[in-house]
C-alpha cells in the first residue's frame, strides 16, 4: 500500500499490546514458499511492444473447444440489453445504498431484483448482497441454526462440493457440526439422495437445524424435494433447497414443495461465464424467517408529498459496527449483479425463461442419445433436465485427450466427487439452449474416435 494511516510509533504499540515483535510474525503460519514475494517483473518496454506481448499471452487461453462444461456456471444467451443497461451512468452515480434519500436507483434496482426473484421461487422474502452460490447456501444453514436454536445441519452429498465446503467452513467458526447425507448407491434411485439414511440420522437423537439438499444435485439428477421436505419438517428442521434459478421455470418452486429457505447460484441470470466470478448469490425464504435473513432488504413506500419512495427496510446494523453480535458480515454490495439478474428476467420474461429451460433440456436429450450412440451410456436411470454423468472408460485420461481434439467434455466425475467408486469412470456433461446439433456431432465423433483407439489398445 503506498499509504497507510499509521505511523512507526502507532505500529510498535500495537505490536507490543499483542506482544510480538514484528508484523513478520502474524504470518509465521504461512509455509514460507506460500507467503508473498517480491514481483519479478520485467523492464518497462515500449507500448507497442508490450502490447504484442500481451497479444501473444492472451492467445495461449483456448476459445476454440466446444464446450459442455456446466457443474454450477452454464453458458446462456443474453440479450445485449442487458450490458447495454448497465453500462448506464444512472447506476454508478449513487453507489452505497444506505442514504434513501440520495440513493433511489440503487435501491429500487435492489427492490425489483428482490420482487422478480420472490416470484421465481415462490417464497416471501428475498435479500441481496450475497457473494456466490456457495456464500449463500452457507448462510442459509446458519440461518436453520439462528431458527430452531441447534448447532447441527445435514448436507446431501448431492450438493456441489464447493458449497458443501464454504459451508463446512462457515460451520466450524461458528461452532455448528455439518454432517454429509450419502447418495444412494444402486437401483433407479442412485445418485440421489438416500432419504432412508436422512430419516434415520434425523431420529438419532441428536436434534437436526436444517436439512439441505440441491434440485438438480450436481451430478444433474432430479431430487424428490417434496419427502425431503416431509422428513425434515416432521423432525422438526427447516429445509434448504439449493436451486439452479433457470430450472424453476419449468420445476416446481421451492415454495410448492414445502422449502423453508432457497439458496443458489445467479450465474444463470444474464451474467457471464467469467474466471469465477463475481457471481451472485440468492437467498429467498418464508416471511418466518425475515429475521434471520442476511443480507439487505429494501422496502418500497411512500415520502412526505405521496411519492413512491424506496427506503432500506431491514440491515442489520452490526454488519459494520458491532461484528461479534452479527448473524452475519456481508457487507459488499452485490447490486451490480443482481441488477444484471433483473434486467436478464425482464428482458427475456416468464415465457423466455421456460425456453431456455425447455431448449437446454431438449439439446441434452439429443446429446444422451448421440453418446450413447457411441457407447458412452448415461450412468443413472433418474430423471434430469440439462444435465447427466455418461459412462467412459478412463473417463479422465479421455477427457483430457478429447482437448486435443477441440472438446471440453464437461468434468470427470473423479475429479467432482473423488471418493465415490461408482464415479470413477464418468463425464458429467452438460447442453444448454446455446448448445448446437453440430457441436453435439463432433462431441459424439471425437469421443467414439476416443473409444475406438482405447478398445483397439486393449
């Protein structure tokens, strides 16, 4: 940093007070080859050069494979409307939501964000500000927590394992026990979640907060959301439905099956495929949980003169000032993603959103049927809607050769769900409406060529 606003004197006693004797120490846990280092960079060179340089370095990424990549971030179309919008400068001349009186864009931007995705899962409340998919599943466990006053949540296998472990991080700070349900194994229900196991680890005596399970799971499978629902609800735990939010234009919502909570990824939604982020994450409940919702609220109402007004409803204040008692400490502003969500929804609509759903699973039922034209078979018998696992010997030595010849062939599942025997041969594959019959052609030709070399190896 090239300011800091303390001085040699302030830092010393700060050192002292905690009773060390340099900053160096704060980082001695830091394996020494993992702390930061000084930036080898090269010497300034002209621009034109540099500028060649960093051509040559851009072309080295491939934007040539056809991908079938999807396992949380999918690929859609988005109108150009929505860029074109939020490039306004209406949305960066008020940036902190927390004055309403000079923030009115960005709090109604916040509110119909909030309005449209209520509408999509069918519960109460909606808040903003959530970081990822990941983030969000995290905080709606806790929320089970806060709720029922018990330190203890349940987790299907079936829930993308980055969220099962931002939530087991979340978890241990906070002192709760988050336990993993298992999938079952074999039979027409494999791959989903075993809800025999779920009701005994529920009647095992130790009470249960929340029970949290993902519809598609990530393996792409459809989950029997309704006895989910009945099986917590009897125990008396809140259920957590981890939602695609496309999906639930033709699924039905979480607040038809009975969800307490709906957490997920906004990915979906009219922002990019972008190195990770930054994404979006939802979090919807019922009206009874308002309470423990993270995040903002923003309410709509009426000024002094009768003029519709936009106001933030609820924040929790100790978000900033009084971090020990906060049920939580988000506290960037997701508002330029959820903008982002909004402006995608309206544009496309209620109807537009069912193609996207209605497409992406017709392009995958053509995909499963040209793969298992060449041998590669679905690995379970449960319904889907975008995506499935196919079975492939050596699944990732092929996948990674299928780069070679200009198919990214979703993930191994190896790689997914690492310590599941029964996915040790498989591609999880996805389609979405931007998928095309040619790009499932030379998926299904290079992976019989794959499979054809590999049997005449053997």
């Amino acid at each position: 940093m090239p300011y800091g606003p303390h001085a040699a004197g302030d830092r010393a006693k700060m050192l002292e007070t905690i009773g060390i004797a340099s900053v160096d120490a704060l980082f001695e846990d830091i394996p020494e080859a993992l702390r930061a280092a000084p930036l080898a960079m090269d010497g300034p060179e002209p621009e034109l050069l540099l500028s060649a340089r960093l051509s040559g370095l851009a072309a080295r990424n491939r934007v040539d494979l056809v991908s079938f990549l999807g396992c949380g971030a999918y690929r859609h179309w988005s109108p150009p409307a929505v860029d074109q919008m939020l490039m306004r400068g209406e949305w960066y001349t008020a940036y902190t939501p927390y004055q309403p009186e000079v923030s009115q864009g960005t709090l109604q931007s916040i509110y119909e964000y909030q309005s449209l995705l209520s509408e999509l899962t069918g519960l109460d409340v909606v808040s903003a500000s959530h970081y990822d998919g990941g983030a969000a599943t995290a905080e709606a466990a806790l929320m089970t927590c806060r709720a029922t006053r018990r330190d203890r949540i349940l987790v299907s296998r079936g829930v993308h394992p980055h969220y099962r472990q931002t939530l087991e991080t979340y978890a241990e700070g906070a002192g709760l026990v988050a336990q993993e349900l298992p999938l079952v194994a074999e039979g027409p229900l494999a791959g989903t979640t075993d809800l025999v196991a779920l009701a005994a680890m529920l009647a095992d005596g130790t009470p249960v907060a929340g029970v949290v399970v993902a519809n598609p799971n990530v393996l792409g499978l459809l989950e029997d959301m309704p006895e989910v629902g009945r099986i917590a609800h009897a125990a008396g735990a809140q259920f957590v439905s981890v939602i695609e939010p496309v999906s639930l234009s033709v699924l039905a919502s979480p607040a038809e099956y009975g969800a307490d909570i709906a957490a997920g990824e906004g990915q979906p939604l009219g922002i990019p495929l972008q190195y990770g982020g930054p994404y979006l994450g939802i979090v919807s409940c019922t009206d009874a949980l308002v309470r423990q919702i993270p995040g903002r609220l923003v309410g709509m109402t009426t000024d002094i003169e009768g003029r519709r007004a936009f106001v933030m409803t609820m924040r929790a204040r100790e978000q900033d000032i009084r971090r020990e008692k906060a049920a939580s400490n988000i506290c960037t502003n997701q508002a330029l993603l959820a903008l982002a969500a909004s402006i995608y929804i309206s544009s496309i609509g209620p109807h537009g959103l069912r193609d996207v759903a209605a497409m992406g699973a017709a392009r995958a039922a053509e995909l499963e049927s040209a793969l298992a034209a060449v041998g590669a078979p679905r690995l379970h018998a449960g319904a889907y809607l975008n995506e499935f696992v196919v079975r492939v010997p050596d699944a990732r030595a092929v996948h990674a050769r299928l780069l070679d010849r200009g198919v990214l062939a979703g993930i191994p599942t190896a790689d997914l769900l690492p310590d599941d025997p029964a996915l040790a041969d498989g591609l999880l594959v996805c389609a979405t409406e931007v998928t095309t019959p040619d790009e499932i052609s030379r998926f299904a030709s290079a992976l019989a060529a794959e499979l054809a070399v590999a049997g005449g190896a053997r």
